[in-house]
C-alpha cells in the first residue's frame, strides 16, 4: 500500500519573506482596472477639502478605490465595505492593507465626494472617449424611478397641507377679530382694519405683540385666546408654512426624507400600486456606458430633459449632435429647445405609435384628422361645416412654459346626423389646436420614420433600458440608502461609474 503524503501545512509558520498579495491577483482582474483608472484622475479639490493638523488622514485616492470597486462588486454597506477590507483580497491590495472604519468610509463617501462626483464620472467618461469606447457624439436618454431610504409609510401632500393651512388661517382670522371687537369696546375706537383671512406667521407673531400691549386688562376668555394663538396655531402655523417650503413646486414629500416625491413606480412592493417616495435619475447612454446622469425630483421624464442636455453641456463644454429619447420627453417646450440648440432630435411624442394605426388615421373626427385651410385659418368637420376661430389662451408647463392655443368652434351642430360621432358634449363643437406643438411633432414624425430614425428607434430600447436593467436587477440596486438630494447623487454617481469599469473590464 502507497504511503499518503499531504501537502505541508504553513499558515503558522514565520517566513522570512512575506507573500506579495499582488501575486495572487490574475492579470485581467478587474481590481487592477479600477487601480489603474483612479491613478489617473485629478483629486486636487477632494485633497484641498482636508484641512490638516490632528491625526493623518487615509489617502482620498485609496478610499475612492475602495469605494468603486466595492459598488462594482455590489457591496453598498460600509460596514460590509469594513468587513471586506479585513477578509477580502482584493480589497487588501487595494487599501494596502488599510482598515478604514465604516464611519470613515461613511464620511468619506457622504461629505468629502459631494460635489466632486459628477466631476470624477464625467473624468472616467472623458477616458473611455480617448480609448474609442464611446464618442459623446449621441445620447440615448432614459429615466427611472428608484426608491429612497426614507420611510414607506411618512409623507406630506400639498393639496392635505393647502386644505389645512386654509382652515387655520380662517380659525385665527375668526380669533383676532374677537379680540380686536374687545378692544374696540374697550376703547371705543371705531373704524378698525379689517382682520385678513389669509396671514402668515411674521404677521400673526406682529399681531400678537401689539396685542399684548393693547389689552391692559385681560379677561379670562381673552387670555385663554391668546394662549391658543400662541401656544398652538402659531407653531401649526409654522409647520405648514414649513412644509409647503420644503415642497416648493412638487406635490409631496417623505417625512423623513424631505427630498424626496411620492411616484408610482413598476415595483412595487405591496403590488397593489401604491405611491413610494423616490428620485428620477435620467442617464445617458453610448454602447451602453452611462455618459451622462442627473437626479430629478419630478415623477414625470418631461420636465427633465433640457436641465439634463444643459448639465451634459456644463461638464464636457460641447453638447451631442444627436438625442434620441421616447414619448415621455416629446413636449413643445423640449422640441423648441432641441430645435434652438440645432440638435438632430429623435424623440417620439404621445401617440406616435397609436397615430399610424387604422382605426386612428381613418377616424375622420379626431382634430389632427380635420382639413385645415391655413389660408383662411379655419377647419371643416366631415358634414362639411366649417369651425372658424373665436380665441386664443395660454397654457403654462410645470416648468413654467407657455404655449399658445387657437380655439375654433362650429357655428351649429344641432340636427347633425354625425354628432354622436363627432363630439359628446352639450352645444356646439369646440377644439383647441397648439399650431406651433402641432408643426413640431410634423418635423418629429418626420425624421423619427426616416432610416436613420428607425436606426436610432431600434437601438433606443438596448441602451438605457438595458443598462437600468442591469443596475436594478443584477446589481439588485432598487434602493437608496442614502437619504437627501446631494448623497442620493453621489450614491448614483458611484453606481454610474462602477457600471462603466464593469463594462470595461468584461
């Protein structure tokens, strides 16, 4: 019988040279990328944000390895981060052997990247365009809902804030002018101002002071309204004053993270469609490396667009010859600015799609399908009568742009055999037209069915969605867990960049 024979066992034992860690990293791994790509970026404001004196600091340019590569390797907890430094190979040779503590890695990540970020992932970008990985010459744009670290459950509404502050406001009208009646009785003074039903708290704490020095002599009912006026509506007062400042121009926002607006998502979690507070990150994508993103507050991708496109400018001082986005960005206010900017544009708009359809294109009643004599500026519906125009209006965007509408409205429709084909409302027919909307989406529709068109229509679908794809589902990225508009960007902008060394390590 053989003798058996096992390999020797040293991992006790004192060597008088020590193992180099570097001998155990393959070539090709994707730790030496993210080594050599972070060498090469300038750190020189994230260096100036230390101050000095105290203890030494961990080098800025070793915790941002650190932390890209362990975003790249899906591990987003910082005490994990910790615990990977202490267990993990690959993480060893990146620090040098270094143990940051969790809070350091927090702090780091949280207070020394803000603001710097954008600049190290559009310093990344501009490095992939030197190598030929992508041109900056085209952006696919595309946005995604992805929930915050704040509570599911804590939020405030504007329209609940609103009903409130209303009801309040008329409370406390009501008590001042009991209290100003007093001290017309008691004074006998006569032609007094009339308490306003609206007011807000510097005034009410002005009145409360002139009040108080009025009334000399306070009854009970009296002393216990003003008691009321200071010790409870005035801080409720404040509260919603509060809340609709923090609001500005949304809808809503989560109690405990107040950056961030309640939307509907596709993921949710008590699938039963309910609201969850989130950010809208909009990213755009080149061979499916993320070029360009930007955190929104808004749920809708409409109103995202041109500060996104201005954004992209800001960091690489040139904007791209060409956008291609879906219907959820074609907007007069989007199309004006695309067309200003001389932007080959192919961004579809509502009902591109439904519009090429049969039961669309031969429904003779819709507006868009009306014969229009733009000589005499007037439509005909399909009995043949004409709608002449009988006004103009204004419409304002929820960023403020104003688009002019033309109404035209049949002179009778009464006894029309087609009426209930045509329109159910009661009275004649009136429409609204947007000409400037409508010669817009003309240009759109034309160049979105050109070849190049199409080219971009089919391409569209693989990059940015293919790319969300990967970051919520195989880098299960579904969640933010940092809170407030500034780190949730730094935690994209980390997501962002490891996406793009994976891709270029692949």
């Amino acid at each position: 019988m053989a003798k058996v024979i096992f390999k020797e066992l040293v991992s006790n034992q004192i060597v008088l040279f020590p193992e180099n860690i570097s001998d155990r990293i393959p070539e090709n791994h994707p730790v030496r990328l993210v080594n050599h790509i972070v060498d090469q970026l300038d750190i020189t404001n994230i260096i100036n944000k230390y101050v000095g004196g105290g203890t030494s600091s961990y080098h800025p340019r070793m915790m941002l390895k650190v932390l890209f590569y362990s975003y790249l390797s899906n591990v987003y907890s910082c005490r994990k981060i910790e615990k990977a430094l202490q267990e993990n190979i690959y993480f060893m040779w990146l620090s040098g052997k270094s143990v940051p503590d969790f809070r350091t890695i927090n702090n780091f990540r949280g207070q020394r990247l803000k603001g710097e970020i954008q600049n190290l992932f559009a310093e990344i970008v501009k490095l992939l365009q030197i190598s030929g990985y992508v041109s900056l010459e085209v952006q696919y744009i595309d946005g995604t809902k992805i929930e915050s670290a704040s509570n599911k459950y804590t939020f405030v509404w504007r329209g609940s804030v609103e009903k409130n502050k209303v009801k309040l406001e008329t409370k406390i009208a009501s008590i001042l002018k009991d209290i100003d009646s007093q001290i017309k009785e008691d004074s006998k003074e006569q032609n007094k101002e009339e308490i306003r039903k609206s007011i807000d708290t510097e005034e009410l704490k002005s009145k409360l002071s002139e009040l108080n020095k009025k009334l000399k002599t306070k009854d009970k009912s009296t002393q216990k309204q003003l008691q009321e006026l200071q010790q409870n509506l005035l801080p409720r007062l404040e509260k919603y004053e509060n809340q609709l400042e923090i609001m500005g121009n949304r809808n809503s926002f989560s109690k405990t993270d107040p950056d961030a607006t309640f939307m509907r998502t596709k993921e949710d979690h008590m699938m039963n469609g309910q609201l969850k507070a989130c950010y809208n990150p909009q990213i755009s994508t080149e061979n499916q490396y993320i070029t360009h993103y930007s955190i929104h507050q808004t749920p809708g991708d409409t109103t995202t667009l041109v500060g996104h496109l201005e954004s992209f400018e800001s960091y690489y001082g040139y904007q791209s010859n060409v956008v291609v986005a879906d219907a959820g960005y074609g907007s007069e206010e989007n199309y004006e600015y695309l067309e200003e900017k001389g932007i080959e544009a192919y961004v579809k708009y509502n009902y591109f799609h439904l519009e090429q359809k049969k039961k669309i294109k031969n429904n003779a009643f819709l507006v868009q399908n009306l014969y229009y004599n733009s000589d005499e500026d007037y439509y005909v519906c399909p009995m043949g009568q004409h709608l002449i125009r009988v006004g103009h209006g204004t419409r304002t965007s929820d960023n403020g742009y104003k688009s002019e509408v033309t109404y035209y409205q049949a002179a009778r429709c009464i006894g029309c055999p087609l009426r209930g084909m045509c329109h159910k409302a009661e009275g004649v027919r009136l429409i609204s037209v947007n000409h400037r909307l409508k010669e817009l989406k003309a240009k759109a529709r034309d160049c979105l069915m050109s070849s190049k068109g199409l080219f971009h229509r089919s391409k569209r679908p693989i990059e940015p969605e293919a790319v969300f794809g990967q970051l919520k589902s195989n880098n299960k990225f579904n969640r933010f867990t940092l809170r407030g508009l500034e780190k949730v960007n730094i935690e994209f902008g980390l997501m962002a960049i490891a996406h793009n060394l994976r891709k270029l390590s692949a």
